[in-house]
C-alpha cells in the first residue's frame, strides 16, 4: 500500500522527523512544506542523498500545501523553538497565530488522512488545529506525553540498570511540566518498580521533566528525540498495530476530564486513534492529573481568547 506522508515545517524538529521516517522506511512518499519553499527543497535533498545507503526507492520532495488532502498522515512541525528558560506554555501566543494561519492555508485544501500536531504547547495546539479545521478527535491528535514516556523509560532505566525494553512505564497529562507519573502502573521486567533497587520516584519525575531543558541549554534545541517519537507513531499508524501509545486527544469524559487534549493512553491504528485507555490510578495520582488538567484548561480558554481577536 501506497503511504503517504506530508510534513509542515522543514527546521529542525520538521527536518529531523522527515530523515528518521527515511530511515525507518514506512513511507514511499515524503513531502516537505515550508513558507520558505527553498529551505523546504535543500532538506528533502539532503535527506534523498541517504537513500543510497542502502538504496530505497523512497520519494523525498518539496510539495505545498495540497499535498495534504492525500496525504495518509499530515505532521505539523511548524513554530519557534524553546529558549533556554521557557516553558512550553510561555510558546501559546505565536503557536496560536501560527496556528491559525496555517489552518487558513490548509483550509482550501483539506486534510484528507491523519493529522498529528508537535508544535508546542503541543496539547493546546492540537486542540486548536482540530478545532480550527472541523476534524475529528481520533483523527487529529498530538504526540502528547510520547516523547516524555520515552524520558521516563530513560531515566527509569538509568536508576535501576534494567534495559529500556524491560521498562512499562507512560507519563499522562501535558507535555511539559505539570506532567505526572502514574507510578501504580510502572513496572520493570514485569515487576513493580518500587522492588527494583535504585528506583526513585521523585527523581525519575524530576528527570523526566528537566531532560528537555538540559538539551535546549546544551544545543539550543530538542530535535532527534521527538524525530525518533514521531516516526515510532507515524510506523504503528501504518502498520496498523493496535500499540498503545501516550497521546494528546481531545477528552469527552475519559478520566473523568472533558473540554482539553490530555495525553493519555491511545490504541492507534491505520484510521488514527482506536480507543483512549483509561489506566485505574490511585487517589493521589487522580489529584496529579487533575493538576495538570487545570493548567490545560486555563491556556486552552487562553488559546480560545487569542483565536478569537485573530
């Protein structure tokens, strides 16, 4: 089967996502769409100059913005990166004209597969985008807590010495700080966490949440993380695997939270998300959440006030 992918935003998150899809080799087509179309074309020809090695008969190219009514899957990568010192939350205004704008763009088009947003705040976007452009919850998602659940297993498997793949373990809630961790759940080579000598909650959270700053601090920004994040999605989409993976949906009910996208467990597949997951959290966990539920809603009605006077 013929599969598709376009990417908006060739920069560094966008660029990176599109030669981590090459090498996984999922795709037969990759399209690159960028306001600067000349950026847009110097990246897919760098990236085709590795599809000698080994050869593929993978496509990369430059494309515009109609490429996304076939597309099996649309990724939005576009926005400014993090600073050192920001928040994921202090991107909103930006992300949100940015955002609007491209729905403005897309909107003559359409998108006909999948779309699945990475700008930051990544939760508050993919709301907007859905919203903005009349998609389906299930069909329109965000990489949520996905890359945070791969720092998580890290750190996880830095404390106790136990190899990543032996690691079960999701980050829920924003992607970003007032993430939460919902420890009940976590087990290590199928046992609880807590029996693994060196584990340590707190700091495994506290890691979880710094890894991002310690990279922008480092390098000036976060690339191939979340390039390896969403081509690991873009795969199990295509594949139809029924993985379940931590995303950013649009919540009606599930976890007792309405009106926000939350990353929470989702079942993908070829037509995007299956179902939502809902894990039984304890009393204190349920608590977390709703914390980082608050911080949504708030910068979700923020979001709302800012499209509004656009």
């Amino acid at each position: 089967m013929h599969a598709k992918i376009a990417i908006l935003g060739a920069g560094h998150v966008g660029s990176h996502v599109a030669r981590a899809l090459a090498a996984a080799g999922d795709a037969n087509e990759i399209v690159l769409i960028d306001k600067l179309p000349e950026k847009a074309a110097a990246q897919a020809m760098d990236i085709a100059d590795t599809l000698s090695f080994p050869p593929s008969d993978l496509i990369v190219r430059t494309g515009d913005y109609a490429d996304c009514a076939d597309a099996d899957i649309t990724i939005s990568a576009i926005g400014k990166a993090r600073e050192p010192g920001q928040t994921r939350l202090d991107l909103l205004g930006d992300s949100v004209r940015m955002a609007h704008e491209l729905a403005g763009q897309l909107g003559a088009h359409g998108v006909g597969g999948l779309l699945i947003s990475i700008t930051n705040p990544c939760d508050i976007i993919a709301d907007c985008l859905r919203r903005l452009l009349g998609m389906d919850r299930f069909r329109a998602f965000g990489t949520g807590t996905l890359l945070d659940t791969a720092r998580l297993t890290r750190a996880l498997s830095e404390q106790t010495g136990a190899e990543r793949r032996l690691v079960e373990a999701c980050v829920l809630g924003e992607h970003g700080d007032s993430s939460m961790i919902p420890y009940s759940s976590l087990r290590i080579g199928g046992r609880p966490a807590a029996e693994m000598p060196g584990y340590d909650p707190e700091k495994a959270l506290e890691r979880t949440h710094g890894i991002g700053m310690d990279i922008i601090e480092g390098k000036g920004s976060t690339e191939f993380g979340i390039g390896q994040a969403t081509a690991f999605l873009c795969k199990a989409i295509l594949n139809d695997t029924g993985m379940m993976l931590p995303l950013s949906v649009h919540l009606e009910g599930e976890y007792g939270l309405s009106g926000i996208n939350c990353g929470v467990p989702c079942v993908v597949g070829r037509k995007g998300i299956e179902r939502i997951v809902e894990l039984p959290l304890t009393f204190e966990e349920q608590q977390a959440l709703r914390r980082s539920a608050d911080i949504l809603e708030t910068h979700t009605r923020l979001a709302a006030e800012i499209t509004a006077g656009l």
